[in-house]
C-alpha cells in the first residue's frame, strides 16, 4: 500500500488502472526501434527520428517515458540503456525479447482482457470466432516465432540437468514443439539425441526451420497433429511437456498426461514447463498473476500448484515428482518417472 504518514494513497491504483499506457509506450518503443537505435549509437531524441522518420517531439516523449520506466538512463539530451534493456530489447542481441509483442499484444490475446468481466461472469474466455482454437490459425506461428528467444533460459537450463552421459543415445518426444528450441536445445548438448516434435502443420515449419538454423535438422524429425490424438510413437527416454497443461482443466490434463505414460520408457522422464504458484495462489506475483491471462483467453486453463500437477502425474502413473523452480523465472520445471 502507498501512504503519506498514516495515510494511503491513490498512487498504486492509479498505476494499476493507467497500467495499458506504459504497455503501449514498450510496443511502441520496440516497433520504432528505440532500444535498437541507441545501442549502434544513436542517443538523441534527433538522431533516432532522424534515421526512423519518426517526429522529434514523438521520439523525445517516448524516450523520456522508457526512462521513467527505468529502461533508458538519461544525461542531458543523450539516452542510453539500462541493463535489461540492452540485453533484452536490442534487436541485435540473442536474447532479445521485443518479437513478444507480436503475440501478447496481438489481437486473439488482447481481445480476451477487453471484456474481462463477462470472463469472470462465465468462468473462462468469451472470446470465439477468431479462429485461436483453429489448428490452421496463423496465430500458432506467430507464437511460435515470437517467443523462442524467451524460452532459451529455460530451454538451456533443462538441457542441462537432464543427467546423461553427453554421448548416451536418447529418444525425445517434444509435445507442443512451437518454436522447437526446448528439443533442439537438447539435440545440441546431446549429439546422440534423436528429437520428435509434435504439434499442427502451421506450426511445424517454424520448428524445423531453427533446427536447421541451429544445425541439428538431420536428428529433428516431425510428428504432425494433435497431441491429444497424433501416435505419439513409443519408447521415449526423455518426454517434454513445455507451456501446455495450463490451457486445460485437470481431468483433460490427467487424460492427456496418462498418453504420455504410455510413451515413455520404465526409466524415462517427463520434464514439465508450467508456472507454478504457491499454495496461497496469490505467490510468487509472476506465477500467481498467470491465472488470469487463462481466464481472459481459455475455456477453463489455469495455473496449477505443484501439489496440484503432482496429483495430475500421480493419477497417470507418475509416482515421483520433483519440482525444480528457476531463480529469476516466472516458469518451474516438474521431472516426473513412472
């Protein structure tokens, strides 16, 4: 709570409900290329409309916005950038993160929050007719292209506790593959995996398309379809269930998981990528606040608690679970063996 003595304030609610203004001022900041324009040089308001043809006072308005924000540092009239920024919003970077928007402030995602009240009325998204349950909806690709290079440190964080002998031969299932990097990420520090990505046709090319960027094509074979209906193939030593059981209710989740049983090997595992929160629901803030974009954009998805997802595992013959949280994440791992 914001207070002046023993008073409150308005302060945090007015930030909370002028909230969308800032989440324009980014998008807008990320398309014109703000970020990017300073860091090969450009630290003037005049230089970067000069070279974006941008108006000068749009460029100066805008840049003192990210600075308030604490993204851009200002001295004088030059900007330059903040630590996450650099790392996070310049285009040249590898972990740039601004081709996000292209998805979370999309359409099928905003429209959801536009009338979040009949979502709560309801009980899960009012949202139809805009194709985003399609599996030939060009939103899926969009996904899948946009969010790869915020998944890395998950991705590589993963590969990296699997806890084979870097030469072991594995088989890999990738449920839901998208962008495809949490499969080729493994292929990459196990040059005898064989990787099997899963998901809808308009998808796929986008997966296959990093796996040659990234060199592991001819170990990276497809299986297109539905997750909940494809033949998955048996036998797998690693399974990969990133970013997917959020979107469904618990018995569609044990319905699925219990397919997945059947995939894997006796001595395999299943290594789950959800937000978690705590017990509370209302903790840690990032995994607790997922809840809602489920609401505004799902029938019935939600955020589960690792008590909640152990059951799920359990009741599909999953009887070890291990929760594995990410210092710095919003996102936790769940390993799981039969």
């Amino acid at each position: 709570m914001t207070q002046v003595g023993n008073s409150p304030t308005p302060e945090r609610i007015w930030q909370i409900i002028t909230g969308y203004q800032m989440t324009a001022a980014i998008k807008a900041a990320i398309e014109i290329g703000v970020f990017t324009r300073i860091a090969k040089g450009e630290s003037t308001a005049s230089a970067i409309a000069g070279s974006t043809g941008a108006a000068e006072r749009g460029v100066r308005i805008l840049c003192d916005t990210m600075s308030v924000l604490g993204l851009l540092v200002k001295s004088g009239s030059d900007y330059s950038l903040a630590d996450d920024a650099a790392l996070f919003l310049d285009e040249s970077s590898p972990a740039y993160m601004g081709r996000m928007i292209d998805f979370i402030l999309g359409p099928t995602i905003t429209r959801g929050f536009s009338d979040l009240t009949a979502a709560v009325r309801k009980g899960g998204t009012t949202v139809t007719g805009d194709g985003s349950v399609d599996p030939e909806s060009p939103m899926w690709a969009t996904f899948a292209r946009s969010m790869a290079s915020f998944m890395m440190p998950s991705a590589q964080r993963m590969a990296a506790d699997l806890g084979y002998e870097k030469d072991t031969p594995i088989k890999v299932l990738d449920i839901a593959a998208g962008h495809g990097m949490f499969g080729i990420t493994v292929a990459q520090q196990y040059p005898n995996a064989q990787i099997h990505a899963v998901d809808w046709k308009i998808v796929l090319p986008v997966a296959r398309e990093n796996s040659a960027k990234l060199g592991v094509s001819d170990r990276y074979h497809t299986i297109e379809g539905s997750a909940f209906d494809v033949d998955l193939g048996m036998d797998y030593d690693v399974v990969l269930v990133t970013n997917f059981l959020h979107h469904f209710d618990i018995p569609t989740c044990e319905s699925f998981l219990k397919r997945i049983h059947s995939a894997t090997k006796n001595d395999g595992q299943v290594l789950t990528l959800e937000f978690v929160p705590n017990d509370d629901r209302v903790s840690p803030p990032g995994e607790a606040l997922f809840p809602i974009v489920m609401l505004a954009t799902t029938p019935s998805g939600d955020a589960y608690t690792f008590a909640e997802l152990s059951s799920m595992f359990q009741n599909a013959g999953f009887s070890r679970n291990e929760h594995r949280p990410m210092p710095g994440m919003p996102q936790h791992w769940i390993v799981s063996r039969k």
